[in-house]
C-alpha cells in the first residue's frame, strides 16, 4: 500500500522558486540586451589590444652625476595571428626590408607560438621604418608597434662593471612571473644585481582598436590601465674619469685595475684589460657580437678584476706577513736578517734579488726581500712549536684581511680566492706531515695562495686605514638615498693598529731611492706601494703593485694587475702611480711616462720570458 | 517467468527530449565559442567542439548503459557508491597535480578524472536512501544530523581540493531536505542570514550595530509590554546577530583568499577588479548585452571571436548563446533549462518510491543550483563562480556527471511501474 507523503505541496514553493529565478534572469536579460544600449556600443566592432607600457629602466650614474648609462627607444613590431587578415603583403614587405617568404616564414612561427596572443614580428624596427609603418598600419590588422627602451653608453666604458640587458631566457621566466617571454632583464654586471631597482614595473594600457585597426581611445577611459613605474636611478661609487683613465691605460694589455675609498669602502674604479665598447651589446647586434666577443681567445667577457683568482699576490703578501708577525711577537721594527742572495736552510734554497744585506723590518718592504720573510713566516708558523696550530693562527689573520672569503655585497660576481687550510695540507702530506719550510712559498705570496685584484686593492685599503676596511661595494645611493647596509659596517682586521706603523713607513719607501717602485714615484706626494711579480710557469711572470695615497688620510688604495707584464715595477707600478696622480691631481705631468706605458702592447706581441 | 519487458517502457520522453536538445544546443555553443577558420569542421576532434561530440557520445552510451540495468540497483547499492566516490575524494587529495590552483584530477592513463563530478549523484543517492527509510523523520534531530553529516563530508573534500565552486553546490540540497519536511523556517532563515551576510560586506560592522541596535529598539518599544525579559531577549537576539556580522567580517577578511574577497567586492560593487573577476563578467555582460533581441548572428559574435570573454567553453558559455542569438536565444535556453527543472519535479511528485522522490527532488535542486549560479555569474548577478551550466558547458566529467545523474533519475522513474513502494 503506498503511503502518500507529507509536504507534497511544498512541491509549488519549488516551483515558485524555478520559475522566480528564471522570470529574474529574463528580466535582467531584457534590460542588458534590449533596453540597455552600452553594451552593443562598447563590443560594436571594437577591438581590444592590451599594450604593454615598458618602464624607462632605471638610469646609473658615477659618484659625481655623470650619466653612465641611459636609454633610447626602441620599437618592436607585434603581431596577433588571428586578426592578421586582409593584409597588404606586398607593401609591408617593402617597408620592413624583407621578402615574402621571410615574411610567411615569420608569420608562421608567431602562428605556432599563438594564434591569439601577440608575438614579436620583427624586433627594434628603425625610426624611420616606425615612421613608414605609421601611415601603412590601418592596412595591416592585427599589427601594432610595442615601444621599448634600449642602453645607451655616453662613453664607452665600464662595459664588465655595468653589465648588460638581453631577453630573459626560460630559466628567468620559469623562476620569476613579472617576466614574460622578449622581456628584457639583467644579465650581467650592474645590470643584473640591481635589476629589481633598475626594471621599474611595467604598465598596461587597454586601448580599442577599430576594424580598420585604428585607434579609438582609451578602453573605459582608461580604467583597467595601470601606469609604468620607472626603475629607480642608481648612484654609483665609480669615477668616471677614473674608470676611463684605468680602461685607456690598459689599452693592448691583460689585466685589472682596483681602485678603492679606504674610507668608505667605496669602489673608484673597476678595470678589467681587454675591455670592450658596451655598446656593442645592445639591441639587435647584440647577439651577433656576443658570440664574437666570446669566441675571442683573450676572453673579453671575462671580469677579471673580480674573477681572476688563480694568480697568488707575490711580494705585496710579504706586508701581511709583516704584520702578522709583529702580532704574533716573532718580529720587530728592529729585527734584521742577512740575505745572501736568497734565503737558504739546509739543501732548501728560495733565491732573492741583489740588494744591501742585513735589512730591518722597513727596509725588507723597501727592496723586497725574500730571505727576510723566509724567516718571518717560519718564525710565525713555529712559534707554538706545532707548525699547524702556527699555521691556524697565521691563516685567521689572513683571512681578517678579506682575502680566501667573499664580501658579499652588491658585486655582480664574486670569487672567493684560495687561502689553504690545515686540513688540505694534512690530505696532501698526511696528518701533521707538514711543517713551516714545507708551505715556505707563502712567505713571499706564492703557492697556495690566490687573490683576486679586488681583494687585493681591499687589503691596501685596510693597510692604508692601520687596521680596519669598509666591503667593497660598486653602488652609493638609489634614488638618491644612500644605501644603509653591512656594506657600511666597519671590518676589522686582527692586527693591532701600532704594528701598522712600520709597515706603512716602509711602504713609503718603496718610492724612494733604492726602492723597488723608485721609478714610479711622484713628486711631492707621499705614496706608499709594494712591487709584487706573480711568478707564470706558462709565459712571462705577471706584474703586480698596490699602492695608497697620500700616506696619512688616504684618499686612494689601488692594486694593480698586468699580465705577462714581468716584475711588478716595469708596468703595474707606473699605471697605479699615474691612476693615483690623475685622481688626486686631476692632470698628468709625466707625459713620457705616460706615454711609455700607452705605447706598450702586451697582446700583440707578449714578451718572452726574462731571466 | 517474468515478460522480458523494454527498456523504454515508462521513459519520459519530455525529460530525454529536453537533455539531448539542451545538449546538443551546449555543444553548437561551443563550436561558435572557440571556432577556429583552420578547422572548420565540427567533427574536427583537435578542437574542443570535436572531443564535446566524443564526450556526447560516451554519456549517450552510459545512458543507455544506466537504463539497461535494473532499477533496484541503485536503491540497494546506494550507499556501497556513496562509499566509493569518497574514497576515490580522498585519493584525489593525496595524488593528484596543482591545475590551476584546484586539485581535482587523477590522471588514468592519458584520461583526466574528476571524482567531484560524480560525488553529486553518489551523495544524492545516498541521502534518498537514508531518507526513504522507513521509520526515519526529518523532524527528529537524529536524522538531520545523519543526513548532514552525509553532505558534510562530500563537501569538506571537495572543499578541501580548493574547489569551491562544486563544494557550493552541496547547499542546494537544502531544498531537497526543505520538500522532505525540515521546516519552511530553517529557509527562511537561511535566506535572512544570507542578506545579512550580504549588508554585513557592505557595510562596516559598526553601522550594521546602529543598524540593528536601531530595529533592535524600535522592536521594543513597540511593544506593548515592556518587560525585563523582553529587553534582555531582544539584547541578545542583537547580540548574536552582531556576532554574525562580525565573524562573516573575520571571514571575509582572513579566511577567504583574496581572489575570492576581490570576487565578492566585485559583484556588490565596491570594486572594479583590473584584470581578474571583474573584467571577467564586465567582458560577459558586454557580450550578452551586445547581442540585442535577435543576436548577431551564428560565428558572428565578435566578443567570441576575438576572445574577449575567458573560459567561454567551460563556465562563461551562456554569453556565446546571449551575444550570437540574442534575447531569443536566451529566452529560449533559460525556458529549456525551466523545462527540464519543473518536469523532473513533477515526475518527481508522482513517485509512489519516497526514494526516488526524494533522489529527483536532488536532481532538480542540483540543476537549479548550478544554473541560478553559472547564468547569474554571467549577467551580473551572481558572484564569479567556476561552475559549470549543466549539459552546456565543455567538459567530459561534467557532461558525464550530469548525465548520470540525470539518467538514474529517468530509470528510476521508468521503474515506477513495477514497484509497490
């Protein structure tokens, strides 16, 4: 028997509600579509393009307001497949320069990518052809100019340190959204460890466009547009003038020139020989003379001011052992070796160059003695009796100095240098198989040891401060503001301040008659230097100076590196001396001084090892 | 010996017919929504309007499929697929890939599956079974509880796969619970609470308490005695409605992702969303709107074809009817869709099984559910949900989904003659 249910009238309450919602729909419907006439105007034949607004990229300038790098427009041909129809092949064939199977080709390829969305037709169209296309646009559907901004380099240097700007490849726009594919980023340099600050954001502007492909105005009045936000500016802590005088200098030569604020910290000047016009990167050639550039066997691409860090120090590590052994008590300003020409222990010979004999502790700076640090350094590292304890001791004051560890501030790329430890020498010869006369080479800064130039301009700063050094970094303020980071924390070394005394003195001596950088000095200036030669057993020994001026409130630490260039007083001293007088004195009195070193082409012609 | 009797015996021809016009009216839809001048063919099965016809094909066979089998099967095994569909929910969870932020998929072989499509079917099944027991009354606390705990946990995982649309969609069993004998005012007062929420977002939480305070107190002091009981009744009733108003205000806030803050603001008007919701529906109701009275015509609609409206395959699919037939065409979807609704509940009504009274009233609410949303979504009305319009909308889980769901209801209905309860 079937039970009859309950509430079978609710059944209408149901139906009341079908019929409510759909009687609701209708009447909305009637309004939007029949009563209502904006909505048939906003979709009659109008067509929406979404432009993207590229932000002007932020612009770099050097410490004193110049302009280091700016932009130009550019314009970029676009395309949407599908509204492409009914098109003049003919004539866009002749103004873009290219033919019509170029052209189907081209077309095809932005078909594949996608039928709806646009892609790039042809990249950086010239001004003129812009101007050309304008008049021809409303005969080519589906086509309009994107406008972009390109680098430019008033002057053409500083091309490593500023870096430059390309496409971002699948990796950048796997790891970060903002970038779309032909999005421009950062790539090296400048460019790429400020390109959060440099890239600005970019804008959308929503812009009707009729079937005749005009434009009609702002979508909405440009409601759904939101504004391009330019990258922020960039102060610098490079001198320009500076920077293009180091670059000029090492015309024809391999190597680097560091230049530093003891003070601040601050980075005047970042030479890396060969250099190249970064201008050569920019745009459409870009590709083209990238792979030239990297094909080039001298490795212009190569930052060697910040990568080069297989080459020891040679001599200029001699000031460090300096201090570390008045630190650790072994040496004194009086202390004096014998040097018969060379310093020798048992069979053991490390040879040195003629000079006076003994030498106290300014005097061994002044001409560069090897025996002198022979004894030094295994006086440090045997003073506990347990060679590597010395050793431990003798390593955390090097690395105090900045060398064998990264800085870690704004610099594009970083190498950290090579600074052993007890460990590897134990892996090497067996635990404690090792003792001061077996690692004896790092006396005089060769071995296991390797700098990169900026670490060894740092360590010049830190000298020149007597004991303390600010990380280098390449940037001062943006936007105006100065940065406020570590980078302008204080860095002590573990040196006490009273060991630098006598250590600066005889750097100072170094310019003075019988010094190893007497050649380089100038006159009525106090500049205090130390001669290094990186010894190559593939070619000439490389050619190496660091140096500050003036001796008391330094204004400059600088280090020098030229490869091939034979001992560090033929070239690197005169280029550091003639970096130091034309920051300090702005001009250049020692015209064939100057001249020597211009006139020298280390390339073309690489000299023949001497000895 | 039993007379081996047709299958077609008691089908309602009313209900096939409108399905496989409604059907067959989503799938030209599509075909104008994302027609394509290098595959012009509507069998062209690289375009979605080619895989919908495969999809069409394959639900017309699981059709037939549900009508071969008997009717008792679904009564007895109601409660084993409910079973089955939520662990198939939980296995989703645990293996499935991030699409677009919802993971509602396990991939078998080169198919996608979407249990979520099935859970409507399963749940409805389900709750008529328990509800068509004898003994069992809506009236009794028990049962409701029984029987929201069997909406709950559908919902929860599905709430659970970030897909909040289908999970919404779970309240529209409410009427079915309503026609079954919970009280009238359990609606009502859904539907106060649901405009409260709505003023709640409007406005801020201390005009809603001057709002209510203020009705609050006219309420008292219109009556005619004023007691102690009724001032602290009246307290309290204020009370708990400012409680509502600030935990919809805390939800709002901190639970809801800001997409769906964005949405909600969008749809009351108290933003323009830039580039995501609001120039969703803005684009769909341009589309719609443009079409007049008579539309522009079949692939003529040029909102469609220049792609202004997203998701116009899936959940934007009425604005392709509105702007290319126009008010007609329309009218004439939302009649077909009102059809269908109304003749499931009067089939419904003529069931002398309370069980597949109550699985048709499921039915009906669930169609009207996504079709309320999914059309509301596209004129204006609703907020942007991603559900999809029943038998229009592109999509082989949904497509199949309703048509089971549907196609249970119509054999059920067809088994009618031969059962005494």
């Amino acid at each position: 028997m079937a039970i009859q249910s309950k509430h079978t009238d609710r059944m209408y309450v149901m139906m009341g509600i079908v019929i409510l919602v759909a009687i609701t729909f209708l009447g909305r419907l009637f309004f939007i579509q029949v009563l209502d006439d904006s909505y048939r105007l906003s979709a009659e034949n109008n067509v929406l393009r979404y432009q993207i607004e590229f932000p002007a990229r932020g612009l770099i300038y050097d410490r004193n307001d110049e302009l280091l790098v700016f932009n130009e427009a550019a314009y970029d041909l676009m395309v949407v497949p599908r509204q492409a129809k009914d098109i003049d092949t003919a004539s866009i064939c002749q103004i873009l320069g290219m033919t019509r199977e170029q052209f189907i080709a081209q077309m095809n390829k932005a078909k594949s990518y996608s039928y709806r969305k646009e892609t790039v037709f042809q990249k950086q169209i010239s001004g003129v052809t812009y101007g050309n296309l304008q008049e021809k646009l409303y005969r080519m559907r589906g086509f309009f100019v994107q406008k972009r901004t390109l680098r430019k380099y008033p002057k053409p240097i500083g091309a490593h340190l500023l870096g430059y700007v390309g496409e971002a490849n699948q990796g950048k726009l796997d790891e970060d959204s903002y970038y779309k594919k032909g999005d421009y980023v950062g790539i090296s340099g400048l460019e790429k460890s400020y390109e959060q600050e440099l890239r600005g954001k970019k804008g959308v502007k929503v812009v009707m466009v009729d079937v005749f492909n005009r434009k009609k105005g702002s979508y909405k009045d440009g409601k759904y547009d939101t504004l391009a936000v330019a990258g922020k500016i960039i102060t610098s802590t490079i001198d320009a003038e500076l920077q293009a005088y180091g670059e000029y200098l090492m015309q024809n030569k391999t190597g680097a020139i560091v230049a530093l604020e003891p003070a601040t910290g601050e980075i005047l000047a970042l030479v890396t020989g060969p250099s190249y016009d970064p201008n050569l990167l920019v745009g459409r050639v870009r590709s083209k003379n990238y792979n030239l550039l990297l094909k080039d066997t001298l490795k212009p691409l190569f930052n060697r001011a910040l990568m080069s860090e297989q080459n020891p120090p040679g001599s200029t590590f001699k000031l460090i052992n300096a201090l570390i052994g008045q630190q650790v008590g072994v040496v004194t300003p009086v202390t004096s070796y014998r040097c018969p020409r060379g310093y020798v222990s048992g069979n053991f010979r490390m040879g040195c160059h003629d000079h006076r004999s003994p030498l106290n502790l300014r005097e061994s700076i002044q001409h560069s003695c090897n025996a002198y640090y022979g004894n030094v350094f295994r006086n440090i590292i045997d003073h506990t009796g347990k060679p590597w304890e010395g050793f431990e001791i003798w390593r955390k004051h090097v690395l105090s100095f900045g060398l064998g560890t990264k800085f870690n501030t704004d610099l594009p790329v970083e190498y950290r240098g090579i600074v052993p430890t007890t460990e590897f020498y134990d892996k090497y010869y067996g635990e404690h198989r090792w003792k001061s006369l077996t690692i004896i080479s790092m006396a005089i800064g060769q071995g296991e040891l390797g700098t990169t130039p900026l670490q060894l301009a740092n360590m010049t700063a830190a000298i020149a401060n007597r004991g303390y050094y600010y990380p280098p970094h390449l940037v001062k303020a943006i936007d105006g503001k100065p940065i406020t980071s570590r980078f302008t924390e204080k860095q002590m070394t573990t040196i006490d301040r009273q060991y630098f005394i006598p250590v600066v003195d005889g750097m100072e001596m170094v310019f003075q008659q019988g010094g190893t950088g007497y050649r380089s000095r100038i006159d009525s200036l106090s500049m205090c230097g130390k001669t290094g030669t990186a010894q190559n057993p593939h070619g000439e020994d490389h050619s190496i100076f660091i140096c500050f001026a003036p001796k008391d409130n330094p204004k400059i630490a600088l280090a020098v590196f030229v490869e091939n260039g034979g001992g560090g007083s033929k070239y690197a001293a005169p280029i550091a001396s003639l970096m130091v007088e034309k920051y300090l004195r702005d001009t250049i009195s020692r015209q064939a001084f100057e001249q020597v070193i211009l006139d020298a082409d280390l390339i073309t012609n690489p000299p023949k090892k001497t000895k | 010996m039993r007379r081996q009797e047709s299958i077609f015996i008691g089908i309602d021809w009313v209900t096939v017919f409108l399905y496989l016009t409604l059907v067959f009216m989503g799938w030209i839809s599509i075909y104008a929504a994302v027609y394509n001048e290098e595959h012009q063919s509507i069998l062209d099965t690289t375009q979605r309007y080619g895989k919908q016809l495969i999809w069409i094909g394959l639900s017309v066979f699981v059709a037939l499929v549900i009508m071969l089998i008997d009717g008792k099967f679904y009564s007895t095994f109601a409660i084993p697929i409910y079973v089955v569909n939520m662990l198939l929910l939980v296995i989703v969870l645990v293996t499935a890939r991030d699409v677009a932020g919802a993971r509602s998929w396990i991939d078998i072989g080169p198919f996608k599956l979407q249990p979520s499509e099935f859970s409507k079917s399963a749940t409805a099944l389900a709750i008529a079974y328990y509800l068509s027991t004898l003994n069992i009354r809506l009236e009794d606390f028990k049962t409701k509880l029984i029987a929201v705990v069997i909406l709950v946990i559908p919902a929860v995982l599905i709430l659970l796969q970030n897909d909040t649309g289908s999970m919404l969609v779970f309240g529209a069993f409410a009427l079915v619970m309503y026609r079954e004998g919970l009280s009238g005012n359990f609606l009502l007062v859904g539907l106060a609470m649901a405009l409260l929420f709505i003023f709640s977002l409007l406005f801020t939480p201390f005009i809603m308490l001057i709002i209510i305070g203020s009705i609050g107190l006219l309420a008292f002091l219109f009556q005619r005695k004023k007691t102690w009981k009724l001032g602290l009744t009246v307290g309290a009733v204020v009370g708990m409605l400012m409680g509502f108003v600030f935990s919809v205000d805390y939800i709002f806030n901190e639970i809801l992702e800001p997409h769906q803050q964005v949405r909600i603001d969008v749809l009351l008007g108290k933003k323009d969303d830039l580039k995501g919701a609001g120039y969703n529906v803005n684009q769909s109701k341009i589309a719609i709107g443009s079409g007049g009275f008579l539309g522009k015509g079949f692939l003529k609609g040029t909102q469609t074809k220049y792609d202004f409206v997203p998701e116009q395959t899936t959940d934007f699919i009425f604005c392709t009817v509105g702007e290319e037939w126009g008010f007609i065409g329309a009218f004439t979807v939302i009649a077909l869709f009102a059809a269908l609704i109304l003749r499931i509940l009067y089939i419904s009504e003529r069931q002398r099984s309370s069980f597949t009274r109550i699985y048709g009233y499921c039915v009906a609410s669930i169609l009207l559910f996504h079709f309320l949303i999914n059309i509301g979504m596209t004129i204006g009305l609703m907020p942007v949900i991603g559900i999809p319009l029943p038998f229009f909308s592109y999509g082989g889980s949904s497509l199949l989904g309703f048509t089971i769901l549907l196609f249970i209801f119509v054999k059920l209905d067809g088994y009618r003659l031969q059962q005494l309860r």
